[in-house]
C-alpha cells in the first residue's frame, strides 16, 4: 500500500469452512470501523443455492464466475474510495487468488479450529442453506494459507467478540465513525 495521496482501501475477506463464524465476524468488524460488508452467499445464483441446499457441492466451474463476481464487487468498492470486509468461504489458494485480482490488496482472515467446535456451532444456526452434511466436504476442499499469503489466523474456539476486536487489533484497522476510507 502506498501512502502518497488518498489513504488506500482496504479489503478484508473473513474466510473458513460453513460454521466457522465468517458472517457474524464480518459484521462485527463493518458494526466497529465502517467497511462495507458483504456476504458471499448472496451472490450465488439460485440454482446453485438450491445445489447446496440439496447438499450437493459447487464444483470449480461453478464457483469461478462467483469469485469473479466477489472480486469484481471489491474492485467497484476501491475505485470509488470505499473499504469493504467480505464473508466468504475462500477455501483454496486458487479461490483466494481469482479475489485478488479484485481490488489492489485483499487482507485475510481465516477463521480456523477444530471440525467438533464448527459441528455444534452448525447445530445451533437457523435458516442457513448449507446442510451440516457439507461440512466434511469444505473441511476436505480447505487448503491451509500458505506462508507467502500472509493471512491472519484466528482460532475459531474464541468468542464472536474476541474474533473481532483480534482481527480489528491484528490488521490494524481503525475504528469508529468514519473509518471507512
């Protein structure tokens, strides 16, 4: 990120597995410095929430025009000087790269622990489309950020409250009114 002119915009993706808290992180780091949110589920198109529903698993080609859209949604937010955090799942390298190619920086979060601390979170959600029967599907798709991605970790088993005030401390994003670039 330069530092000459305008202050950049930043970029942040909430990334994991369904359950790991993505959605509910985002917002709470958009309630606290004023980035845009947007949730990645919402740009699915219907049939392919209706896949998802029936427990069936998007494959590549199916997620590319996605991730495309994502980056495309982030792009749009830079150029007219507006940060954005993301909820999306993310779960491989190449995911994470076609969002790259959205905005000029993308920050990541990965919300990451154990598969039981996920299960029961699943458990209590309502009205989410992903089955908990995907989960070992996504849990098998997850490719762990590799070193060089520079992507923040958080464990999973903290609070939706520790989450977010780690992740507003660790990439050290400003808060309160008008933080948003």
């Amino acid at each position: 990120m330069t530092g000459e002119g305008a202050s950049p915009t930043r970029h942040v993706v909430v990334m994991g597995v369904s359950g790991a808290g993505k959605t509910t992180v985002a917002l709470g780091i958009a309630a606290r410095t004023g980035l845009t949110f947007a949730e990645a589920d919402e740009f699915h198109s219907p049939a392919h929430v209706a896949q998802m529903r029936a427990g069936v698993p998007l494959d590549d080609g199916a997620r590319l025009p996605w991730l495309r859209d994502l980056a495309g949604w982030m792009a749009a937010r830079a150029a007219d000087g507006v940060s954005t955090v993301l909820a999306c799942s993310a779960l491989r390298r190449s995911y994470r790269d076609v969002l790259r190619e959205g905005p000029p920086s993308v920050e990541f979060v990965h919300l990451d622990g154990s598969a039981e601390v996920i299960r029961e979170r699943m458990a209590r959600r309502a009205g989410h489309y992903m089955p908990a029967s995907l989960l070992e599907s996504q849990l098998a798709t997850l490719e762990q950020p590799h070193p060089d991605e520079s992507v923040l970790v958080l464990d999973v088993s903290l609070t939706p409250d520790e989450l977010v005030s780690a992740a507003i401390d660790r990439l050290g994003l400003s808060t309160g009114v008008g933080a948003n670039g």
